[in-house]
C-alpha cells in the first residue's frame, strides 16, 4: 500500500530534483485536498533541511492546483477576471524553489467553462508564468512539476486508484532500492546518450508507422532527469526548423486541451507538416495546426526512457516519458535546446517504437525497439 | 452555489418518491461521496418517523477487496448487507462514483465471481420489489468522478442534476406530481392502442403491443429524477433499422454509432463506429440479447445534454430509448437475457411516433396534449 509515498517522493524531491538548502525559500503548489499528503512531507522535508516553507493551498493556476478554479471562472466579472493577484507575484519572484503539485480533483474541470473567460484570465496570468521561466534562465530559481495520484487522474487512466498509485510509484522509481542513487545513475545515462549525440546532424526515425529524418546540426540535446518533470525520463532536441520530413502515423492517442485525439497521421515536407489527418477529433488538430504561423512546424523531437512508465494514461507528464517511445512537439520550441520556433501551441505526440522502431544518427544506428545501441 | 441542494432532494425523495411512514425500515445504501444527501436522506426519514439505517461504503475499500481477495474470501456474503435486503421496507440506492473507470482492470471472471456470490442479495431485492414488500428507489448525488465523465466541472454537472431533479422548481413536490399526472394521461391515451411506428432522420422502426403489453409511468418514484414512458414490445413484431444519435455506455465501456437491423423481432444486422467487437459480444451473448425488450421515451425537460450516466441519458426530453435485452415485467415484457442495455437516439430533428395511423408524438413533442 505504499505507505510511505508521499515521504519517499518528498525525500527525492527536496534531495535530488531541487536540493534545498539552508535558508531556501521554498514555495509547495498543491491542493490541501486532494494533494494533502505530498504537501504534508514536503513541508517536513523542506524543514529538515532548513529551508523555508510557503504552501499555496488554492494558487489560482488551474484547476491542477485549486478547488476553486472553475468556481472563480464561472463567477468572476471582467474586472476579476483582470486582476492578476500579488501575492501570487510576490512569492513567485521571491521563491528560490517552486515545488508544483498536479494532482486533479476533476480532468474535466474546464470543458464546462467558457473558453473565453478562460483565454482572458490566462492572459492576465501570464506575467506569473514569464516571472518564473525567467527567473529559471536567469538561474535564481528552480521548479519542478510532479504529480500526486488522484481519483480523477485515475479515472483519465481506467484505471482504480490503487492501481494508479503503484503506477505513479514505479514511475518515479521509489521501487528501487536506493531511489536517489536510482535517478543519479540514470542522469548519468542519459549524459552519455547526450554526450555521444553532441557534434552529430543528422536523425533518421523508421520503423511501424515512421518514416521521418532532420537535422540537429549544432544544437543540443537535453537530458530530462528529475529536475523540472518528476517522474522524468527524456532527453530531446530542436529540429532545425525546415530540416524535417517525412510522415508519421502516431500509435498512442494524444490529449491535448481536454480533447481526445487518435490515429493522427502527419508528412513534413521542409519543416511543415503539409498534411495532417486524425481518425477521432481531426477537425481539433487542424485548428490547433492552423492556430498560427509556427502550428505547423515540428518544435521538439524526444526520446521517452523511463522504463517504470509502462503504460499510457493520458497525462503527458506520465506519456512522453514511457520508456520505448518517441514525441514530438508541433509548435514552440525550447531556448534550451536553440530552438526557433514560436507558437501558441506546444503539442505533444507519442509514438510508440518498442516494435522495430529505429532511430539512426549520422548513418550509425543509434536506437532499435526501445534500447540504445550505443554506449 | 446551490443553497440546500441535499435537503430539498431528500424531501422529494421521503414525501414523494417513496412516502416514508412511521415505522419504515429504511435502508440508505450509498458511498461516503454522497455524505451530504445520506445525513439529509437520514433527517428527512427520521423526521417522518421511520428508521433510517446505513452502511456507507468507502470506495477504495472495494478496490483492496477486489485485488487482494482470495477466491473463499471473494465468494464470502456479507450476512449484514443480506438481513438489511430481507428486512428493510425501503431502499434507497445512490449513484455516487469516486471513479467510474475503477473497474476497468479488473480480471472479467473475478469480478464475475464476487457478482455470483452477491446473487443471493440481489435475488432477495428482486422477489421483494416483485411481490411489493420493499418500496425502492435509485437517485444520484453530483460527484467530481461523474461530473468527469460527463465533461464538466463539479459545479456545471452539480447544477445539471439539480436542474433535472426540478429542484429549481418553486414547489418540486408539485412539478414531481403534475409529470406523474400528465404521463398517465399519456397512458390513458395509447391504451389499448396496438402499432407503433417510429420514424425521423436516422430510424425507421415498427413494432407492434397487444394486450398483454401496458405503458408504464416512471414519474419518479422509482428513478429520480425521472421522467418516461416505457412499453414492451411483442417479441418478435419489431422490424426496421436505427441509428443512434447518442453513444453508450455498458459495463464501463463505451459504444458509438450503434446502427442496427430488425427483422421480425430480431437484430439482424449490428454495427458500430467505435467498440463494434464489444456490441457484437454483448448481442451473442445468449438467446434473447438480440431481442427488444423496452421500447420508452424520455420526458424530461431539464435535462437536455448527455453525461454517460444511463439515469440520466434515458430521460432526456426530446429522445426515445431502447434496450436490448432482458423485458421488464411490470409492461408484461417476456424476453429474457443477462444483458439490458439501454441506448439513446435524439428525435428533437424531425422524429415523429405514430401509433394505429395517427400523430402521437413529433420533434419531442407530444402532439396529442395539445
């Protein structure tokens, strides 16, 4: 049963993500309802090591973080739904570490509001988001994204909760005997994939429904270990943006806003994805594709590595890390990566390559059904 | 916010639904999601001088159960749930999910097998609700899991059923009362009447009743909130195609584009945009699956969308249902099958009923009450 869950992820989190220090201030984002134990430890956690606590029960994020979003949403006026709260903004420019907790009470929170009292107030909150990613550049704050298992997240997944629990469980590692050992290792693992990739262009992706190459040129790969994400497992790139082609017809359903699409099938010609079709919800993905100029070039191309993640539960934080696939992102690329492109959109996509899935590097085969090839 | 949202259900469910008397045994069965309505439900029988009794069921509890129970302990019967079955006057069962999905990995033959093991209860609720000696009723009460599936927020789903339950009506008692008498003059009218014909964009269906078939009034006694009026078919005078509007959902899983061809009584042709592998098994799954077994039509106007929960889909006002499967006997229905699997199909755009050659219903219109 799992007992010590939410101690043993509070220990990694506050150990290995973001180690605090003495005197840190730390800021826990997280539900006092349905993330009351997580909160719990990292409190504890963060004490121990002499940090600073601040816990933001009800942040007016999303519904991830509140019960009260679609409460606010639906009774708030103009005026309210323009003001953009203070304290909100004072902790995030005064944290030093922000820990966010998803951890729904309903996925679907949203699909019953008005999409465009939601666009409004995502715009008034858009200073708190630049603040943070900014202050992340900068290196003067860290934050991380993970996840406490839910009734409703279990549900998004079929799945009962205590199934969900032991899922989320292997995925973070807390399995292993030595988790932070655990996670050092694969951070290491996944600096020599990075470290063999870096002077390389050019990719060739093919196999079950993939035929697809870029280049990469000088960019980098970064590896994703636990630092934003927890669980984690990725490492990625910016394709050169009119470097891609090729088509893919994606084997995992994709989630994206709220709507379910499956079977989507894309072909790149020079960076843009000229044809795009879906079997369920098409109409959705070509508005999203269409959204802007930048919705229809490829922003970021993945390699999902955690092997704890073993099945699809319509939760990206949990999807693009399934060990044995791949994603991709149509839209914004990332400034990490020397990305260039600018999009509304950041979609990601899974394929799955456990099944013959090949991924070639500068004519040398670098990756086949789900395993590294190289060392 | 809805002000006193449980206290003015449980009043309809106690002074209408299910009048409780003075000495009622009154069974309330629900999960501690619904803690709001089981505390009023409790008051309101107390206040009426019966004798409110309940086992709150902790939702994880089954799920411990279903993974870690032996095959002794799954076929164990709980001798508490089965002397409140074999002694209570009243039941009232509440829909209130923690998770609608929490059944889907379960293994099939487990979870058959705590079913088996439960039979004797659910017998015992059948020979009682039959022979009149235990008055029941089915309600639901708003959680996030269903709001979930449904596609809203706690709050929109919330007032949704509040909505459909005719609370927002000054006197619900009242409106409760004036549906229960305008479906018996619905009733009054299709008496003794024998050919029905259905037709509309999308279904293009006959079937015909004798008189060993009645149209019953669910004006909420039994289902609330409620609202339809349902008959069973002659076995095997059903004839024509369908297509329904609205998905399905049977035993978690869901069913869309359903389209299906009768022949005399029987499905002849069944197809499916979307789960077809699943319908197919459910109709093979005995002798009388295949078979009609309630023809109905939903009456209520403050529901107007589709959530996935069968209690509501099936009375949309606007829509006609139909279920394969087992009949119900209270409209001398005679077939019978494991499965009764209720499918909805919109009329509001042009669908019109027409019984022995006359108008009787039109774009979810009772064209008769005019």
């Amino acid at each position: 049963m799992h007992e010590n869950f939410a101690r043993d992820l509070a220990r990694i989190l506050t150990d290995y993500s973001s180690p605090v220090k003495p005197g840190e201030r730390v800021t826990i984002v997280g539900n006092l309802e349905t993330a009351a134990p997580l909160v719990e430890a990292l409190v504890e956690a963060v004490l121990a090591r002499g940090g600073f606590p601040n816990v933001q029960g009800a942040a007016m994020l999303s519904p991830d973080y509140t019960p009260y979003f679609e409460l606010f949403l639906r009774n708030a006026n103009d005026q309210q739904l323009d003001h953009l709260d203070s304290t909100m903004m004072h902790w995030v420019n005064e944290s030093d570490a922000l820990f966010f907790i998803k951890a729904p009470a309903n996925t679907k929170a949203l699909s019953s509001v008005d999409p465009a009292r939601l666009a409004r107030y995502r715009r008034t909150i858009q200073p708190f988001g630049e603040t943070y990613l900014n202050r992340y550049a900068e290196g003067k704050l860290r934050w991380t994204v993970c996840a406490w298992p839910t009734q409703a997240l279990a549900q998004t997944a079929e799945m009962s909760l205590l199934d969900y629990r032991d899922f989320v469980y292997a995925a973070c590692g807390l399995d292993q005997p030595d988790p932070v050992a655990y996670w050092l290792g694969f951070r290491e693992m996944q600096d020599r994939l990075v470290e063999w990739l870096k002077g390389k262009s050019h990719v060739e992706v093919r196999g079950p429904g993939i035929d697809l190459s870029f280049e990469f040129a000088d960019r980098p790969w970064i590896n994703c270990a636990g630092q934003v994400n927890f669980p984690d497992g990725e490492i990625y790139t910016s394709p050169v943006e009119d470097s891609v082609n090729g088509t893919v017809q994606f084997n995992y359903p994709s989630v994206y806003q709220g709507y379910e699409v499956e079977g989507v099938c894309l072909r790149f010609e020079n960076g843009r994805a000229v044809e795009a079709t879906a079997e369920k919800n098409e109409a959705f993905l070509l508005s999203q594709l269409d959204l802007d100029e930048g919705g229809r070039t490829l922003g970021e191309f993945a390699i999902g590595t955690n092997k704890g993640v073993t099945r699809y539960t319509r939760s990206i934080l949990f999807d693009e890390k399934i060990g044995g696939t791949i994603h991709m992102a149509l839209g914004r690329s990332y400034a990490e990566s020397h990305g260039k492109n600018e999009s509304a959109i950041h979609w990601d996509m899974v394929h799955g390559m456990q099944d013959g899935g090949e991924i070639w590097v500068d004519g040398e085969l670098f990756y086949r059904s789900g395993e590294f090839m190289v060392k | 916010m809805i002000e006193n949202f449980a206290s003015r259900l449980a009043r309809v469910l106690t002074e209408y639904s299910v009048p409780i008397q003075r000495g009622d045994l009154v069974v309330i069965n629900a999960s501690i999601e619904a803690l709001p309505l089981i505390e009023a439900l409790y008051e309101a029988v107390l206040e009426r001088g019966g004798l409110p009794v309940t086992m709150p069921t902790i939702p994880t509890l089954r799920d411990i159960f279903v993974r870690k129970a032996t095959d002794e302990q799954l076929d164990f019967l709980n001798p508490l749930a089965m002397t409140m079955m074999e002694k209570a006057d009243v039941l009232f069962s509440i829909i209130a999910p923690s998770n609608t999905m929490s059944g889907a990995q379960v293994p099939p033959e487990r979870s058959a097998r705590l079913q088996k093991a439960q039979r004797p209860v659910i017998e015992t609720y059948f020979k009682r609700t039959f022979e009149g000696t235990l008055r029941w009723n089915i309600c639901a009460w708003p959680t996030q899991a269903a709001a979930q599936q449904a596609e809203m927020g706690l709050l929109a789903y919330s007032e949704f059923i509040y909505q459909a339950c005719a609370l927002d009506q000054p006197d619900p008692v009242a409106h409760w009362r004036a549906v229960a008498e305008r479906q018996d003059r619905l009733i009054a009218w299709l008496a003794g009447k024998q050919r029905v014909e259905v037709r509309g964009p999308s279904v293009d269906l006959s079937f015909r009743l004798d008189d060993s078939r009645s149209w019953v009034n669910c004006r909420g006694d039994k289902n609330f909130p409620d609202g339809e009026i349902f008959t069973c078919p002659l076995e095997d005078s059903v004839n024509g195609t369908i297509e329904f509007s609205y998905p399905t959902i049977y035993g978690g899983r869901e069913v869309r584009g359903v389209c299906l061809r009768f022949e005399n009584g029987r499905v002849v042709e069944a197809s499916a945009e979307h789960g077809e592998d699943f319908l197919l098994s459910r109709l093979d799954m005995d002798e009388g699956a295949r078979t009609l077994g309630e023809f109905a039509i939903g009456t209520n106007k403050g529901i107007q969308r589709f959530t996935g929960e069968t209690l509501f889909d099936e009375k949309i006002g606007g829509t006609i249902h139909m279920a394969l499967g087992q009949s119900i006997e209270d409209a001398g229905g005679v077939n019978k099958s494991q499965i009764h699997w209720d499918i909805v199909h919109s009329m509001r755009d042009g669908g019109e009923i027409w019984v022995d050659g006359e108008l009787f219903y039109r774009n979810g219109d009772f064209v008769v009450e005019a």
